[in-house]
C-alpha cells in the first residue's frame, strides 16, 4: 500500500490550489536551472486517437496550466504541444519525463517546415533500446541560440498518466539524476534491511506476523522500484511486457500482504473479529486485480489496486485505531507508522495534483515516509514480542505458584489417601480372608461336582463293562462242568486201558477189549465234545482279554501329560463301553473310520469327550425312537491337512435355539433329576479348548444334531 488512491483526496483540494499560467510559450534564459515545462503544455482537445499529421495541422490545442500535468487513465494517446525560445548561448538540452511507468513516449522533433523525426521510447521496449541507461525517459533537443521551435509529444499507459517533464543542460539534470540513486538507494537498504532483519527473526521465535511482514515490506519495496524504473533497468531490461504489469502485480501483492500483516500483527480475531470480513474483502478485491493484470486488463486491474489502496488504507487505519482504544498496546505502533505512510502518501498526491511544489520532498515523501512506517512496524512487532515474553514470564511465575500450591492439596490428599488406603487394606485383607474361605468352599464344591461327574461316567463305565465281561465269563464258567465230567471219564478210560494193557491176554485180545470199552464210552464222541468245551473257554477269554484292553485304553481319564495317541483307536475303545448301552437302547452304529495319523493329545480326556457325546446321543436317541427301533448313531473320522475331524450325527430328538446356546454352560441339562449333573458338556468344551480344537454342532428339534470335532495333529508349545 505504497500510493494511496488519488481519488480521494481531489474532490477536496482541486478548488482551492490548481494554478493557471498564461504564458503561450517556453523562454530559456538560464541554464543554471532545470525548466519545469509542465506549465506551458498544451492538449489536443481534439480525436485522441488521431496521427501526427493531424495534429500539427490542428489548431484545437488548449492549455493545461500545471506544472505537473495528470492526465488521468486513459487507454487512448494523449497529444501534447509546447514551444520553446532560446535566449542563451547553449543549443544542446535534455528533455526529462520523470515518470518511467509510461507505456508508449514518442517525442517528435522538427526537421524543417512540417517535418518532424520521431524518437520512441517507453515500457513496451526493452531498455536496452534507450540511449540513456536511466529509469527516467530522456530525449535530446537542439535548440540553436536566439530561435524558437515547436516540439510535440504523444502519451500512453494503461496506468495514470502524470507528466514531471523538465528542461535543462546534461550537467543539470545528471545532478538531479545522482541525487535520485542515492535516494533511492537508501530506500532499497533500508527495505533490505528490515526484510532480512525480520525473516531472521521469524526463523528464531516462528511468529508468522514476521513473514507477512518480510513479504509486506518486499513487495511494496518492489512496487516503488517499479514506479521508479528501477526494476526495468536492472531485473527484467528485456521483459517490456513484464514490465508493463510490474507495478500493478507487486501493488496488488503488497497490499495482500499488508492486509494479512495487520490481521495477524493487530489480533482481528481476539480484538474486533467483525473487522476481519471487511480486510477479507480487501484481499479479494486486491485478488481480482493481480488476475485481471495477469490476464491483460491491465487498466481495469489498476483501477481495481487504486481504489482498494485508498480505501483500504483508510480502513486498516481506522481499525487500529479501535484496536488500540481497546487496551491493546502494539497497536499504538501499527497506527503512527500506517499515519506516517498515508501522510507521506496525501504529499505524494497532492504534488501531483499541483496542490504542493515538486521537490524532492514531495517527490520522495512516499518512499520517506514506507521507510519510517517499516521501521515503525518493525519495532512494533518486537515490543509484541516483548509483550508476548512478559506474559509468558507471568504466566509461569503463575504456573510455579499453582503448582506450589498443587504440590501442597497433593501432599495433604496423600497423606489423607496413606491413612484410607490403611484402613482399606484391612478391609480388604479381612475381605481376602472371606474370598480365599470362599475359594476353598468353591474349590471343595467344585470337585465334588466333578468326581460327582467321574461317579456316574464311572458308573456308568462299570455297568458296561460288567455286562460286557458277564458274557463271555458265563460261556467259561459254563464248560467247566462238562469239561471236568469228561477229563473224569477220560481218566477212567486211561485207568481201565492201563489194565487192560497189564493183563496176560494175548494182544489181540487185548486189542479187543480196548475197543470194545472205547465204544462203550463212545470215545469219539468225548474227544470232540472236550474240542468243543475248550474252544469255546478260549474264545471267552480271549473276548475278556479284549474288553479289558479296551477298559486299560479308556481308563486314561487323569493322564496330564501330551502323548501321540491314535483317535481310532479312543473311538473303538469307547465303543466297546457303551456297548451293552447300545443294545440295550436298539441304537445302530455305522462306523466310517479313515486311516488316521496319530496326533499330540491327551488320550484319556478324549475319551471322556466321546463318552460324554456318544452318551448323550443314545439318550436323544432312546428319547426319539423308543419304540420304533430305528435310532441311528453315525460316527466317521477323517484326516485333513493340518488337523483331525470328527463327526458324530444322531437321529435322536435334537435342540432348539435356546438349549443349543446354553449346552456347554456348566450345570445345564434337559435331562430328569438323577439322571445327569449337567458337567458332561461343559467337560466336552472345556477339553477341546485345551487340544486347540473347535467344535462345531447342528441342530433342530425333531432333525437329531451333528458334532464336528476339529483336532490339530500337533499342539502349539
């Protein structure tokens, strides 16, 4: 925000201090002085867009009458005519136009009667194209002594057009030229300065309020070198069209900048948060101009810049002016310096205007005045850190004294908690002595419940094997007698054939009656009878040899330690105890046994498992088909890849929902009073968890179920 809007401030001051000169034309007497030649211009009122032979042929010029003609924005040429009389001994000058933001500058010098050479400078060239390498446009006029000539000067830019044009000799205006580098060379230290001074300073406290002001104070130091030509004779010679837009571009960006910087710098949110929306609409104002600009409006872009400039320069003011009445003490800094800038901001205008003199005050008073502003904004922003130190200081003074006093109620709540946690620990030691009295309760009636368990498989075990063993130990004791009948009878016979063999008879007639007493015992009779009775004795014993290889099999139920066991092997075993337990129900067993590897398991408790199932399946059965006969119990194993399955399907009378959910919670049975504890499952599931296995069951009332057991060949250590 380097130039405020001039339109502003013109509707005030232009009734009161524009002057008119009445001279017709230019006398130079004095080549001591540059010759401000503003005031003897004249404008053609005429077409604007007309060509040089019109104009010299016209006589519709008028006179401005300001030393410092503004010509306002216009895209169109602006023809401009002056006169000039040489009354000194020198014919050599220098025509200055101190104004490099000009697009098009064409001077058209006479070369006899209605002939006239044209010398063309302006933005839309490189620099490179000029003869003097200064920001300024200079044109060299001949003038011999005690002559008159008529020059004419034709005018374009996008921008506002302001005419400081003077007269003088190379000495004189190479004078005001070195004057102009080094004010402006240190206003360009001065930006330099504070831009890096600033950015070290953001990167040590991480304010973000410094790079909006690093940026700020870049663009608008850019912004015056371009209105100053600077930028053109050393950044970008060879970009015109750059060139053209620079001012503009860094004008729209510089204020974004600066409306950023005041937000952050000014607090908006915590202060006076219903101002923030109006800086918002400035930056997008400021937004519409830069892309405007870069899509070739270049006019419209500039009038969009002027006027958010101007008013947005008066808002931001009036802001931290109502920021600053509210207590908020850096913003005292925020407004001398953005007073300071508009100050120097209403001279720079005012000299345009021909309202004050053009002198380098006037002329640099923008720039003198962006300097100091800068400086301003830069110490405000230290005393904010400053502020912000001191609050932070305070704040933990204020933390040390709350965490005194913290530390203090911590020290009193735990001794208050030393002398609770005293008394609670007695209770929960009395409470511990009840719990582990309970435990042991709990434990005492736990094993009850469970031997209660093993008494019934144990019975029930007992039953079978009884009935079992009762079978082929009758078929025994059953031949014993006729055995004993017939060894007595065979003894006999060895008696009676010893005696007859000892006898004096001739050994025919020995032969005779050996033969005769064998057929009286019908001998052969005897010897198959004997074959058959100790057939039959060995074939009992050998069944009971059996069932009580399969009652040692079985009977592994407290076995704690993993063994390789083949699960075919639990399954016949099983069967072999439920067995009388099968016929007794009617209930047919199909067997489907694969050929299974031998897995890592505890044999004993998988016997119980299947004892447990199979038991509960042949009651489901006996309950379903009683009296038809017709119960089924399907038993297969297979071997998969990494695990065993078991499958166990009944047609007995099935589960609804409910008893399927709530099976293998301990003490749950269906079944009558005395007739289960409920433990049978649960054993089950708790058995299966152990091996790692799952257990998958299917059912519905009146279907049967299904249980699919899932071992692992291996446990995991």
């Amino acid at each position: 925000m380097i130039r405020a809007s001039h339109n502003i401030f013109i509707c005030l001051v232009a009734g009161f201090f524009f002057h008119f000169d009445a001279k017709a034309q230019m006398v130079i007497t004095d080549t001591t002085e540059k010759i401000a030649i503003g005031k003897y211009l004249s404008i053609f009122s005429g077409n604007p867009a007309a060509g040089i032979g019109d104009v010299i042929k016209s006589n519709r010029f008028r006179k401005i009458g300001r030393t410092v003609p503004n010509l306002g924005i216009s895209n169109l040429n602006n023809w401009l005519k002056f006169t000039a009389s040489n009354h000194s001994q020198t014919s050599h000058f220098i025509l200055e136009i101190a104004y490099p933001i000009l697009d098009e500058v064409e001077l058209y010098i006479p070369e006899g009667e209605n002939r006239y050479k044209s010398v063309f400078m302006g933005e839309n060239r490189p620099f490179k194209t000029r003869k003097y390498f200064l920001p300024n446009y200079l044109f060299d006029i001949y003038i011999p002594p005690s002559s008159t000539r008529t020059f004419f000067l034709r005018v374009r830019s996008t921008e506002q057009v302001i005419l400081p044009i003077y007269l003088g000799t190379t000495a004189i205006l190479l004078e005001k030229v070195n004057m102009d580098h080094v004010i402006n060379g240190i206003f360009i230290g001065v930006v330099m300065i504070m831009v890096l001074y600033n950015l070290f300073l953001f990167f040590s406290v991480r304010d973000t309020s410094y790079i909006y002001y690093v940026l700020y104070v870049g663009f608008a130091g850019l912004t015056q070198m371009s209105i100053r030509g600077y930028n053109f004779q050393y950044l970008w010679p060879n970009s015109p069209e750059f060139e053209q837009k620079s001012a503009i571009l860094f004008g729209c960006l510089s204020g974004i900048a600066a409306l950023m910087f005041a937000n952050n710098f000014l607090q908006l949110r915590t202060n006076v948060p219903i101002f923030k929306l109006f800086l918002n609409s400035f930056i997008a104002l400021f937004a519409i101009g830069f892309l405007l600009t870069i899509f070739g409006l270049s006019q419209y872009g500039f009038i969009i810049m002027q006027f958010t400039t101007g008013i947005g320069s008066l808002t931001v003011l009036i802001i931290s002016f109502r920021v600053m009445a509210k207590g908020y003490s850096p913003a005292k800094f925020f407004v001398f310096g953005w007073s300071v800038l508009l100050l120097g901001s209403i001279i720079f205008l005012l000299k345009d205007y021909g309202v004050l003199p053009y002198n380098i005050f006037t002329s640099y008073s923008v720039q003198g005045a962006s300097a100091i502003e800068m400086a301003l904004l830069s110490f405000g922003l230290a005393y904010s850190i400053n502020i912000l130190k001191q609050e932070k200081e305070l704040s933990q003074a204020e933390a040390l004294r709350v965490s005194k006093e913290n530390e203090r109620l911590i020290r009193e709540q735990n001794e208050v908690l030393e002398r609770k946690v005293g008394e609670r620990t007695s209770e929960l030691k009395e409470s511990n002595i009840n719990l582990e009295q309970a435990m042991t309760n709990l434990k005492e009636a736990q094993s009850q419940l469970v031997e209660s368990e093993k008494m019934a498989s144990l019975g029930q075990l007992t039953a079978g094997v009884a009935h079992e063993i009762n079978n082929p130990i009758n078929f025994v004791t059953s031949n014993v007698k006729p055995l004993r009948r017939d060894l007595s009878v065979v003894l006999e016979a060895l008696q009676e054939i010893e005696k007859i063999g000892l006898s004096d008879l001739s050994v025919s007639e020995k032969s005779k009656q050996m033969k005769a007493y064998k057929a009286q015992l019908d001998f052969d009779y005897l010897k198959t009878e004997i074959d058959h009775l100790l057939n039959g004795m060995y074939e009992g014993a050998t069944r009971t040899s059996e069932i009580v290889k399969s009652l040692r099999i079985f009977s592994r139920v407290d076995e704690d330690d993993l063994k390789m066991a083949n699960i075919n092997e639990c399954m016949e075993s099983t069967l072999v105890i439920l067995n009388s337990l099968l016929n007794d129900k009617n209930v047919f067993v199909e067997k489907d046994l694969g050929d299974l590897p031998d897995i890592e398991c505890y044999p004993g408790k998988l016997n119980q498992v299947f004892l447990n199932i199979m038991s509960n399946a042949i009651y489901a059965i006996h309950k379903q088909h009683s009296l038809d006969g017709n119960g089924k119990l399907y038993i297969s194993t297979r071997a998969k890849q990494a695990y065993i399955e078991v499958l166990f399907r009944d047609n007995g009378i099935g589960m609804d929902e409910r008893t399927k959910s709530k099976m293998f919670e301990p003490f749950f049975t269906t079944k009558d009073v005395g007739e289960g504890t409920g433990l049978g499952m649960s054993i089950v599931y708790n058995t299966v968890q152990k091996h790692n296995g799952k257990i998958e069951v299917t059912t519905a009332p009146g279907e049967g179920a299904s249980f699919i057991l899932k071992f692992p060949l291996r446990q995991k250590n």
